[in-house]
C-alpha cells in the first residue's frame, strides 16, 4: 500500500507499518522522522543510526505529545519491538493525527536488518540479554 506516492505501509490492525529499512531509506532522505518511543535506560547502550530521530520515551507521551510538530511531516515511532510504539499511533490517531506510522518489529528487526546502530560503549551489556537492547551495568 502506497501512502502520500513515496511512503511504502502495510495496515495491521488498524495502524500503517513501515518496515525498519523503508524508515531507514526515508529518514536518510529527510521524509520522515523517527520518534523512539523506548525509556531512556533502554537507549543509552544502542541508538538508531540515522539522522532525524528524537527521543520521546512512552512514558512521558501523555504529556509532551504536543511538542511533536507531526502536522509538519511523516513521523515513525518506534520501540524495542513495536508493541509500545503502536499504542503511541493509537494514541496520537485518537487525537486527529494522520501522519504517523508504526515501524514493524521495532529497534530488534532494525538491529537483525542490519541497519546502522550508535553505540555507547559506556553502558555495555552483561548477561545473557540476546538482543542487546536494555543496557545492565554502566561503566565497564
């Protein structure tokens, strides 16, 4: 499904879905914005390796939704696997938006794509986490 002529989404249960290499292709070019809807303990190890990502953790959504110039442009959001992330398009759908979609399977199918990452050696993993999202230990 096409959406506004350069936008490749799929609809599942009701929210448009980009795959994490369409958002690459279309944050890269400037057409979208990624909003990163995972808590702030769970960025600080690995990023999304792209330009036009903000942070905006689900958390605090509520509140700071209006920041969110999404009148302006297309806006992704996206997680750790895409569940938090939809509910965010849920959300931000039952207050009127129109541009804003949902990046299927999150930050683990962006990592598994191989798309590029930023990572902050600072807070590197330990334990037996297989994905590597959720950093557990600062400073070693």
């Amino acid at each position: 499904m096409k959406h506004s002529g350069e936008i490749e989404a799929f609809l599942s249960h009701g929210v448009l879905n980009l795959t994490p290499g369409e958002c690459y292709r279309l944050a890269e070019t400037g057409r979208i914005t990624i909003v990163d809807v995972r808590e702030v303990y769970l960025t600080n190890f690995r990023k999304f390796g792209t330009r036009g990502v903000i942070l905006l953790p689900f958390s605090r959504l509520v509140d700071e939704y209006k920041n969110i110039p999404v009148e302006d442009g297309f806006f992704v959001f996206a997680d750790s696997a895409g569940l938090k992330s939809r509910e965010a398009v849920l959300y931000l759908m039952g207050k009127g938006y129109k541009n804003v979609f949902n990046m299927a399977g999150g930050f683990v199918e962006w990592v598994r794509g191989g798309l590029p990452v930023e990572t902050d050696r600072q807070y590197r993993l330990s334990g037996s986490c297989m994905c590597q999202v959720k950093a557990r230990e600062k400073g070693k």
